[in-house]
C-alpha cells in the first residue's frame, strides 16, 4: 500500500464568481509554530529541515482533507476554508500531527491557532508580481487581523475561536464522527482587541489531554474584559464588606447537594415520560426538552443515536425505553457523568414539568427541578424554566459521582459486570500484562458465555504470547457467537480467524477493517504489525502513528510499534523516543526494544541496563541478551542466556517458544567453537518444526515454516544441505504457507544457499536479486553477498557486506520467524566485516584490507575468536600469493 501524500497544487483556481472584488464571507485560520527559530538552533540545519518538510507533507494532507487554501506562510500559515468545521477539524489533526512529529524526534511541537469567521476581500496579483515573489492572492478584511489576535493570544497548543465561529462550528461537530462528541468546548469571556472598539467573546475548542483548555494570556493587542467591579481595588473593598455577611448567609441558605460537573461534561438525557394521557406530545415534548438542554455551556448531550448504539450492544431492542435503569447503564458504558429523566404530568389542574439529575452509578436522584403551567400550550415555556435551572446547577459540587466517569469499552454485552472483567483486561494488555489480562477475559466469559469478544480477547492474548494453540479454542467459541457481535466486531472476528488459520489473507482482512472503520484502533495496530513482519517499516509507521491516538485504550502498544518501525529504518532517535513513550504508558516489553536500540548503536552498556530492568520470568528479552552478547564476542555468556532461555521454554516440553529458542541457541555454540553441537541443535530445529507441520492443526504453522527455514539455512553453513530439502520438499505441498511472504521469502533464500553450496552461484543470483524490494529479509541480503563472492563479482559482493553493516536497526529488530533469526543477523553483519576484508585481499587492496581486518579485530578481538575464524583472519593476514 502507497502512503506517500499526492502531490497538488495547494492553491487551486476559485470557482468563479460575478465580482472577484466583492467581499467573501470566508472562515479564516491563523497559526504560529511556536518557537521555530529556537528549534533550528537545537535541531541544527539538516535534521530542521527534515523537520519542516515532514510539516509541509502534514499540512498539504490537511489541506486536501478538509478543503483548505493556503494563502500566506512563514513561521505561520493563513489559510481559508468555505466552513468553520473545516477549519476547525483542519486545527484539531494539525495540533495533532505536530505532536506526533515532536515526538517522533523526542522535541515538543506545538502551534497557536485563532479561528474567526467573516468577509474578506481576495484580489489575484499580476504574473509578473508573482514571478519575483508575491503571493498569487492577496486577502485583506478586519477578519484577518481578529484572527491574528486570537491566534497571538493562544497558549501553545490552544485552539481559540471567535464568537461567529463557534456557534458555527460547535453546531456541525458531529461531522467530525465519535472525535466530535468528546471535544472540550470552553468560554473565556469578553476580550478587548487593540483597534476593535467593541468587546469580543472567546472561545476554546480541544480535545482533553492535547488541549491546554486554560484562559489565555493578555498580550499588548488582547486583553481580558474585566468590568470595574472587579478590578482588584475594588474586589479588595467588596470583599471586606462581605465576608462579614457571607457565613450567617450560608447557614440561612445551604445549597442543595448537586453534581460536579466539569465544563462540557456528558449526560444521558432519559425518554420522556408523558403522564397527561396527551400521547401526541410525545416526541414534540422530547425533542423540544433535548434542544433546549443541549443549548448549555456546561454540559453535551448524549446524541439519540449514539444512546441508541449503545443500547444495541446491551443486546435490547431497538424500541427499549430510556428509564432511570437503562439510561444509567447507557451512562456507565460512554462515560457520562448524569442521567437526566425528564417527566410531563397532570398536578391539580395544572400541567408540570420536571426533571431529575440522576447519579448513574447509583441510581439515587441527586436533585430535581419543576416548573407549572396552564395547559399543554405551556409546556414548551415549562421546558425552557426547568433547563435553564438547570444549566445553574449543573455546575455546583458533588464530588462523589466524579470518579467513575471513563467510557468502558463498546463492545456487544448484556452484562455490565462482564463489559467491567473486559475492560480490565483491556487495561492490562495495553501494558504487555498477558497474563493478567487473560485471567479478566476468561472472567468476563464466565460472567457472560456469550460475550463474544471477551473470548476473541482470549484469542488475541494468547497469540500475543506466542502460544497460539492455546488460541484456538476461544477462537472457535468466539466463532459460534458471531451473531452476537455487531457487524465491525463481526469483521475483527474475521481477521483473527485469518489470523490463525489463513495467514496468508490476515494482512487484507485487516486493511479491509481499517480502510471500512478508521477510528477502529486494533484495525489500525494490526495492519501496522503486518507490514512491520514483513520488514515494510514506512508502510507500517502511518498506521501505528494512528493507533496512538488519545482514544484509543491500546494506545500504549502504539508506541512500541512505532518504535520497532523506526528501528528497522535505523532511525534510532524516533525508535528511542517512541519506545520511551511505550515504557512511560506501562510497555514493560519496551525496554527489550529499547535495549535493541542501544545494542545496535554499540551502546552496549545502556543495553544492558535496559535488559537488566526486564522480568526476570520473561523469556523473550533472552532473545537480546543473546544477541547483544554475540555481537559482544562473549560467547560463554551468550550459551548461558540460551541455557536460560531453554531451561524457561521448556516448562512445556516439545512447546513453540522451546522451538525458537534452539536456534539461537545453536548460534552460540557455532560461535563458541562447537560446530557438532550448533549442527545438531539445528538439525532438531527443523526436524521439530516438520513435527507441527507434519499435526493436523498446527496454530503457529506459518512461524514454524519460517523457524525451520531459517534452521535449514543455517545448517546448509553447517555442510548440511539434506535439512533445506526436506523443508523445502515439505512446503511445496502447502502452497497456502509459501504465499505468506515471510515463508515464501526464507524458502528462495534456502534454495539459493543450496544452488551456491552446488557451485551454481549466478543461478542463486537469478533467484535472489528480485527479493530487493527495500523490505527483503536481512538473510537475503547474507545469502547474495556470498552468492556475489563465489561468482567473482567482488564489487557487488562489497556492497551487500557496506549494506549488511549499516542495517543494524534491521538486524536487531526484524521479525522474521518470530525473531528466531535475530542472534544470527548480528552475527552476519559482524562476519561481513571479515568477508570484506578477505574480499578486498583478493582484489590485490591490501591497505583497504588491512583497515576492514582492524574494524573487525575491535568488534571481535582475535583471541576470542574459535579456531575456524582464527584462521580466516590469520590468511588475511599471510602475504598474497603469486
């Protein structure tokens, strides 16, 4: 898939209009970078410049999304758009796009933005004014500088709007989908701008934890409105007066308990209920309570559709009444902070309406308001009293409610105290936490066997732990549910099916669910994750980027993918900023990657810092500790941490992850001297992984196609060529495994490893060179460097050993058959210094020799090195014969 941005041309021609000199009512948005001269300084001039081209491609994809025209730019940018809601979506993914590239390179990026709506007066310059500098159009109008004030008073990050354009803006948020039911909307009052004679209201719209959602500051050319009441003078007097009175006040009149509401809070607004036998007014009554309610600044209203998907996942009808039970589970699910039950009734002649605020999670009435009327003609009047008592209210104290207001998840479930073990499972694989989170998922089916997606939770955590067999069961149950899942669920249930027994079709089963739900985050994180196993980094990096946003709960994981991503494109500065970002949201399994990051810098000390933070009962960072102590040249150490890792493994005997392990294993003990014992240990490999292949079913079968592979080509080094042909013979009759492209890869590397072992090297070229695609596997990268070298074409063969050392990134971090293969790639891209060096030999460099010799004498030092690579290094070493 093709992520790049689509080159336009960001000012396209106007449609034409009667006068291009009449005044436009246009919506015009105003940023400032902040601090950008001080970012170049820090930065330096090329990786700023980096920087600010990753901006532009950023703001021409905002542009085209939402209609943008881009008028004018230095540190700042002016731009029009035909709608306040597109401006103001084009503000929100801008705030966080600049985010994303601040901490891509561990810097805090972040703009100003000012949104105003009004007329402006646009006039084209001449070709030959735009042909020395001017910019083809010219916009003019007091909008430009009301937007120029909000946009200079604006704390950084802040998003300010004038008084036209939040109405404007606030009334179509729902076209920003679920994003737009969870901004914060905030006033800051009357503001006085320098040449505007008339005050002006000031708002700020953001998303909670992006947002600073703070007053903003006075500046020379904005200030705040304070009336002369409330200067400090005159408070200081004020407040002497009335302390006096103000405590024998409040023992006369004690305020009634009410809820804690934050500004812009949620409620759940219940059906009405409509006691004057007048069934007509029924929908009139609702619609009107709803319209007037939604007109307060302290609160949103739950939309009826969204009240209504979520009663779907209740699993009720469609036409279920909103009562006080129903609509305070509603509130629960979405994290609303109240109920409000609205009632019509017949009271002694005379028509009431009233409204009680209900606390959610106890059901209990916190307080009501009522008003009267004569007849139905009065209820509308009626409607407007007891809101607009409401809105007062709304704001008074009672803490008590506060503290479970967070969404759980939305997924399909009658039972709430199942959809709580779910959501506590969530919580804990956001933090890499498998078997805690296994434990609430199986608790979540307990409490509800029909909970689909707590079993395909099971499912995911268990894969996640690289034990697919145990994924299996879950998966089927899951399956035999799928009419209990709504239908986006219906299609993650497809893809992990995919996932487990077609791996072949995974990757397109999720990008199907991501290109149909954008905002559906495990889509996202798992076409990242597809992309990144096949070593297509760049492609991957959108995708993770996206699964990191605020409201997605797996967000942690993230970060971990955007790290692993950068490390395989030897970007180590984003991978080590990302990887941070991982460990600092709960990611223990972080610091294993962030290890790797250091190790492939050679920043061995903090490697091993980092590994030494890992949990002691955790298997997988024995996979670095490996390599680091091969890439090291400490092999004795490197046995000992394979030892370990098998000793782990193999509480289950026969098991996947004892599988992965022997190879790496085998590695060492190659390079510890004991060819016998490295021969053997891969021989077992691969006969074990023809054992699963060989099982009916067999969960991990496209890992074991690859780890058997990858044990062949090691074996075929070993003089072993019989273990590739069985692998080989054995896929051949499994073309649905040779079509997942990690398999198909590793099988055309063994088959050229074995046409070169036949002294058929330019035949394994033929078969290899097609493999460069940017995301080939770093073994086919070994493979060709050798099949170069035995084909005499020393200056290719040199450039796959220049290529093998600066992917280090790539080494460490390549998934392969899940990571069995990561011991033996650093080991490659050290052994390729030395082939180097003997390359260079025979080309008669003896000079340029004798350098890659001494690089490779300080990676390995001699007297380390077993007997069979001494005496590689000792012919480097003996005068070139004649």
């Amino acid at each position: 898939m093709d992520t790049a941005v689509q080159t336009f041309d960001p000012t396209p021609e106007p449609t034409p209009r009667p006068s291009d000199n009449a005044p436009q009512l246009r919506t015009l948005l105003l940023t400032d970078l902040v601090d950008s001269t001080g970012l170049i300084e820090r930065l330096g001039d090329t990786p700023a410049s980096d920087l600010f081209r990753a901006h532009d491609r950023l703001v021409l994809q905002l542009q085209q999304q939402w209609r943008g025209r881009l008028i004018d730019r230095s540190d700042g940018m002016l731009l029009l758009f035909e709608r306040p809601i597109d401006g103001l979506g084009f503000a929100l993914d801008y705030s966080r796009g600049l985010i994303q590239l601040g901490n891509e390179r561990d810097i805090d990026l972040r703009a100003r933005v000012g949104l105003h709506v009004g007329e402006v007066l646009t006039w084209r310059n001449s070709p030959e004014a735009v042909s020395v500098g001017a910019k083809p159009l010219e916009v003019e109008g007091l909008a430009k500088p009301m937007a120029a004030r909000l946009m200079a008073m604006a704390r950084p990050g802040q998003i300010l709007l004038s008084a036209v354009a939040e109405p404007l803006a606030h009334r179509a948020a729902r076209e920003l989908g679920e994003r737009g039911q969870h901004l914060a909307w905030k006033s800051w009052g009357r503001w006085r701008f320098k040449g505007v004679p008339e005050a002006q209201q000031v708002f700020e719209v953001g998303e909670p934890g992006i947002a600073p959602l703070r007053a903003p500051s006075n500046t020379p050319k904005a200030w705040r409105d304070i009336p002369l009441w409330r200067r400090p003078a005159a408070l200081a007097a004020e407040a002497a007066l009335l302390a006096g009175g103000a405590l024998g006040l409040w023992f006369i009149t004690r305020p009634e308990p009410a809820i804690a509401f934050n500004q812009r809070d949620w409620v759940v607004v219940g059906d009405l209920r409509n006691l004057t036998g007048q069934s007509t007014l029924d929908d009139s009554l609702a619609q009107a309570f709803r319209i007037s309610l939604e007109q307060s600044r302290y609160v949103n209203v739950l939309s009826d559709l969204k009240a209504r998907d979520t009663l779907g996942r209740m699993q009720r009808a469609p036409g279920t009444v909103l009562d006080r039970a129903i609509a305070s589970e509603i509130a629960i699910r979405d994290g609303a902070r109240a109920v409000i039950l609205p009632t019509v009734a017949e009271v002694g002649g005379r028509v009431r309406v009233s409204a009680e605020v209900i606390d959610p999670h106890t059901q209990t009435t916190v307080y009501s308001e009522s008003a009267d009327g004569n007849g139905a003609a009065s209820t509308l009047d009626s409607i407007d009293d007891v809101t607009a008592a409401l809105r007062e209210k709304l704001g008074e104290a009672l803490a008590s409610i506060e503290k479970d207001s967070v969404p759980l998840p939305q997924v399909a479930t009658k039972n709430l105290d199942a959809l709580r073990a779910y959501a506590l499972g969530q919580k804990a694989y956001a933090h890499a936490q498998f078997r805690e989170a296994l434990g609430f998922y199986q608790r979540a089916t307990a409490l509800d066997p029909q909970f689909a997606l707590a079993w395909l939770g099971q499912t995911r955590v268990q894969a996640s732990a690289v034990n697919a067999e145990a994924a299996i069961d879950p998966l089927h149950t899951a399956r035999s549910l799928r009419a209990h899942l709504a239908p986006r669920e219906a299609l993650y249930l497809d893809a992990w099916d995919a996932e487990i027994e077609a791996p072949a079709q995974a990757l397109a089963k999720w990008k199907e669910l991501a290109s149909l739900y954008p905002d559906y985050w495990p889509a996202q994180a798992n076409v990242a994750t597809h992309f990144m196993a096949q070593n297509r980094f760049r492609e991957a990096l959108p995708f993770a980027q996206r699964s990191t946003s605020s409201k997605n709960e797996l967000a942690a994981l993230g970060y971990d993918t955007i790290g692993r991503a950068n490390l395989g494109l030897e970007d180590y500065r984003g991978a080590r900023g990302a990887f941070g970002q991982a460990v600092a949201r709960g990611v223990g399994s972080s610091l294993r990657r962030a290890a790797a990051t250091e190790a492939a810098q050679r920043n061995f000390p903090r490697a091993a810092q980092l590994l030494d933070g890992a949990p002691k009962d955790d298997l997988y960072p024995h996979f670095d500790k490996i390599a680091v102590a091969l890439d090291k040249g400490e092999w004795d150490a490197a046995r000992a941490h394979a030892r370990s890792a098998m000793a782990l493994a193999g509480k289950e005997q026969g098991s996947f992850p004892a599988r992965l392990f022997q190879l790496p294993a085998a590695v060492s003990d190659w390079l510890s001297g004991d060819g016998e014992k490295a021969l053997q240990g891969a021989r077992l490999t691969v006969d074990q992984a023809l054992q699963a292949l060989a099982q009916p079913v067999d969960a991990n079968a496209a890992d074991d196609a690859a780890l058997g592979l990858m044990a062949a080509i090691f074996a075929q080094r070993l003089g072993d060529g019989d273990s590739a042909d069985r692998m080989l013979k054995t896929l051949d009759s499994k073309p649905g495994l040779l079509a997942v492209p990690v398999v198909g890869e590793l099988s055309r590397v063994a088959r050229a490893e074995m046409l070169s072992a036949a002294n058929r090297p330019t035949e394994a070229i033929t078969l290899l060179e097609p493999l460069l695609t940017g995301s080939e596997q770093y073994q086919a990268r070994v493979a060709l460097f050798g099949a170069y070298a035995a084909a005499g074409k020393d200056r290719l063969a040199m450039e796959q050993s220049q290529w093998l050392q600066r992917h280090r990134g790539l080494a460490y971090v390549e998934l392969g058959c899940a990571q069995c293969q990561q011991a033996l790639n650093v080991v490659d891209g050290n052994l390729s210094v030395l082939r180097m060096a003997e390359l260079l030999k025979s080309a008669g460099q003896l000079d340029e020799s004798r350098q890659q010799l001494a690089r490779f004498d300080h990676l390995w030092p001699p007297q380390s090195l077993p007997g069979y690579l001494r005496v590689r290094r000792e012919s480097v070493l003996s005068p070139a014969s004649n």
